[in-house]
C-alpha cells in the first residue's frame, strides 16, 4: 500500500494541500482561495470558517480527483500564516473575524507595550512590539471591543484552528507562539510578566507543543466532513516562515535563506536563544526542536519589480524585463534604488521613509533601471546579513527560493552582492514542503529534519561569487548604505505634503 503525507500550507489568500510520498515526491497538489475582509484602510480580516472549508475542499479534491486514498494518509501537518488572531469563547466558538498579520490599526498599543515594559519587553520575547504581532491586536480588542473581550477564554493562530477543527484538540507550537510576543523564549514558556502588566489571563494561552509532537488524530466528525480517515496522525505544524526554512534546508548555522515574494525574507538558523539582535530582526522558535532562527524582512522586494513593471514596462513580459537587465552593467551605471516605496522593517523599522532611484542622468537607459531595482533589493537584503556580521554569525551558504531563484542573472547577482555561494532548489514547493516534511518527522519515517532533507530537499544549481564583481558591490554598497540617511526627512516631508493635500 501507498503511504502518503499532506503538508497544508494555509496563506494568506489560499490554502494548498500537498500529498508527499516517502520518497519525498509530490504525488498531488489541491489548493483554494478565500477572500480578505477588509472594511476600512489598514484593517485585514477573515473569517475562520474559510480556512476549514478550503483546507477540507483541497483534502476532498485529493481523495476524489487525485485518487489518494483516505487509508494511504498516514500524517498531516502545517504551514501557516504567521500572527493573526483567533478568539474562542468558552465552547471553543469563533467570536470575531480573524485580525491578520498584515493589518495596521494596532499602532497605538504597540506604543503602549513600549512605553510600559521598553527593553524588558525585547529581553522576554526577543521582539520589538510590531504591529503585525498578536498581542497588540489582543490589546486592540480588549480596549475597542469590551464585549468581545469579556467573552474571550482562549486564542489561537490560524493554523492551530485548522488543526483543532480537525482534532477537537487546542494548542500551539512554539514557532507560532513566539510570533505572538507573548511568549518568554528563554524559558520557553508563556511570559507571566506580559500577561500580568496588560491583564490578560494565563489561561487564555493555549498548550504549547513542538511542531512534530502529535496534536491527536483526524476526529470522527472531522473524518466524516473530509472523507480522511480516524487512523490518520496530525502533528502541530510551524509558522510559515519556520516551516519555509525546514522546506528549503535552512537546518544548520552555515546556511541562510533569501527568499523573494511581494516581500523579502532573509532567515538564519539559531543554536543559540541568549543572542540578541535587540528586536533590529525578529527572533522566533524554530520548527527543529530546541533550535531557532532570526529573521529580517524588507517589506517591497519582489512588489518593487511589480511595480516597476506596471509602471513602466507594461507591455514586457515579466522574464523578459528581469533578463534585460543583463543589457546594463555592475551597478547599473551608477544609478542605485532604494526598495522603500512602502516603508521598511528592517534594518530601517520606517513606515514613513520612501524609495528613491539616486545618480539618474540622461544617459540612463530602462535596462540600467530594471538592473537598479534588482540590485536595490538585493542590496537591502545584504543590509540585513551585515547584522550577522556584526555579532559574528558566520555563514557560507545563502539558499534562494521566491522570485530571485527563478532568474540566472538575478542569482548571479546575489552572490556577488552578497560575496557568498548562492543555491536554488529544483523541488521549490516552500512552506508546504517544510509541513509535510514535519509530518514525516513525526510519524518516525526519519530520525530528524536532516535525515528528511536528504529524501525531500534538492539543491540545484550553485552560483559563486565574481571576485571583481563582488568588489565593486561592495563599494556600491556603501553608498547604498548612505541614502536612508538623507532621504529620511525629505521622505517624511513629501508624505506629510501628500497627507494634507490628498
């Protein structure tokens, strides 16, 4: 008989559901959209439910399309998007929609969480407050909607919803709970001090768990609404970006993920949760047992090359555009950009700074823009690996996945940018890969993470640093390095000119 896992990979638009042989092959794919609710500008939303009955239409299309049988899923597990907020009432009943992380109204109680812990509150939970972050959309509802609140016996994230209507059992791994900055990741247990000071009850956190520990198996109610079988495992499941990096191999101090999306992520392996980037990057508990990873994020990477196109090379098709930066030289004839068009995280946390192309003059060609952008995107990706430099986490090997992996030149580029071996992935399936990979941990069909990678992880070509290259990026770095700086107040300037003219 088959033996399969499904690896649910719950995004922020749509879900997807891998079914992964112990070879590590992809046997069958089903994935589902659901909407966004957002009802007034900065707020983002959605209904629960909708994760269920797509997770649950992907698993049924499996079952009856892609002929897997019920009997041959022997594990589940998952990828999900990271923050965003869940209250159950005391019959475990969805009391509101879902606060995601991609929504803004929390910035008056992330400055409260500031001003009433400062640095005790990096010290416990490794983070700065961010408005993306759970606890401040916790605070949000406590102080706008009372009732609500009152009514509030637990939280989860989305992913652990998912897994406890499949289960009838609650809980949360650790990869997710760090990322709800309620959690003190020393001792790896949910902060006393945080709740205490913003009176919340301990009681309204759920049970941790590590992403293999088993969250029970498919319940009968569930195995009926499904089709899966009772028999079928399900194990706890990592952030996204946690089961992002166990996806791509990212299992070992050497190694660093760059992955380029609508925004950029560069992702380190941690051995060691005393470091302190003193919240410059987000630190999060890994999906590898008793492991972690930091992690910096540039907010317009591959939606700054979207918005180029759509601005200015509409009529290119999008390799086309990305290949004729080849046309251009090193540094794009002097012209650099600055990937800021809708403010940055890190090293720069400026919802107000705004990007620039700096040295354009008549000379300049699209090419030399095109070749700009995608250098300025990588160039703000090394500003986050000069933080690893500077407290001495040395690494050799940067694996590329996203957009950035899909373009020789654009992996040419960041090798030479960043002065390290670059790889790419021929299997690329991103945080599904990395849930499905949990799944096997976890039901015993390897030893470990590593033992895993070896089946399910293939490393494609390797791009090597061109010394003189490398050179010259270095320089132009440097210069890079210096626009935020003095663009900052003229970028505050045209925003407030534009917010009262507007």
């Amino acid at each position: 008989m088959n033996e399969y896992v499904l690896g649910v990979d719950l995004g922020t638009s749509a879900v997807k559901v891998s079914a992964m042989n112990r070879d590590g092959e992809i046997v069958a794919q089903q994935s589902f959209d659901y909407p966004l609710i957002q009802s007034r500008p900065g707020y983002s939303e959605q209904n629960p439910e909708d994760w269920v009955s797509g997770t649950t239409v992907a698993i049924v299309r499996l079952i009856l399309d892609d002929h897997i049988k019920p009997e041959e899923i022997s594990g589940i597990s998952f990828s999900g998007q990271m923050h965003g907020l869940v209250l159950l009432d005391a019959n475990n009943q969805v009391l509101r929609p879902a606060i995601l992380w991609n929504d803004t109204r929390t910035s008056k109680q992330c400055r409260e969480i500031e001003d009433k812990l400062g640095s005790e509150f990096i010290d416990i939970t490794k983070n700065k407050a961010l408005e993306g972050f759970t606890l401040p959309k916790m605070l949000w509802v406590k102080e706008n909607e009372p009732d609500i609140w009152s009514q509030a016996k637990t939280f989860v994230l989305p992913k652990d919803y998912v897994r406890y209507r499949m289960t009838g059992k609650l809980g949360m791994d650790y990869s997710d709970a760090t990322g709800t900055v309620l959690l003190d990741v020393k001792k790896g247990q949910w902060s006393q001090t945080i709740c205490d000071t913003f009176d919340i009850s301990m009681s309204m956190c759920p049970p941790l768990m590590r992403s293999i520990d088993s969250a029970g198996t498919v319940s009968s109610s569930y195995a009926v609404f499904s089709g899966l079988d009772t028999h079928t495992k399900v194990f706890g499941g990592a952030a996204d970006n946690a089961a992002g990096a166990v996806g791509a191999g990212i299992l070992s101090p050497n190694m660093v993920l760059s992955s380029i999306g609508t925004s950029g992520v560069v992702l380190k392996y941690e051995e060691d949760p005393t470091v302190d980037y003193h919240g410059v990057l987000q630190f999060e508990d890994h999906a590898i047992p008793d492991s972690y990873y930091s992690m910096g994020v540039t907010l317009a990477a591959g939606y700054s090359l979207n918005w180029f196109k759509r601005t200015f090379a509409k009529d290119d098709s999008f390799d086309d555009m990305v290949a004729s930066a080849a046309e251009s030289t090193v540094g794009a004839n002097g012209l650099l950009y600055t990937p800021y068009i809708v403010g940055e995280r890190a090293p720069h946390a400026d919802a107000d700074i705004r990007g620039s192309f700096t040295g354009v003059d008549g000379t300049h060609k699209k090419t030399d823009f095109v070749r700009a952008v995608l250098e300025g995107i990588i160039f703000s990706f090394k500003d986050i690996m000069d933080i690893y430099d500077e407290n001495d986490k040395q690494f050799d090997t940067v694996v590329a996945i996203g957009g950035g992996a899909k373009s020789p030149l654009w992996l040419q580029i960041q090798a030479d940018i960043f002065n390290k071996k670059v790889v790419s992935l021929t299997n690329e399936q991103g945080p599904g890969m990395g849930a499905a990979m949990i799944a096997a941990v976890g039901l015993g069909w390897f030893k470990d993470f590593h033992e895993c990678a070896e089946k399910f992880v293939h490393f494609g070509k390797t791009y090597l640093p061109n010394p003189d290259n490398a050179k010259k990026y270095d320089q132009l770095h440097k210069i890079y390095a210096q626009v935020y700086d003095q663009t900052k107040g003229i970028s505050q300037q045209l925003l407030e000119y534009r917010r009262a003219n507007n």
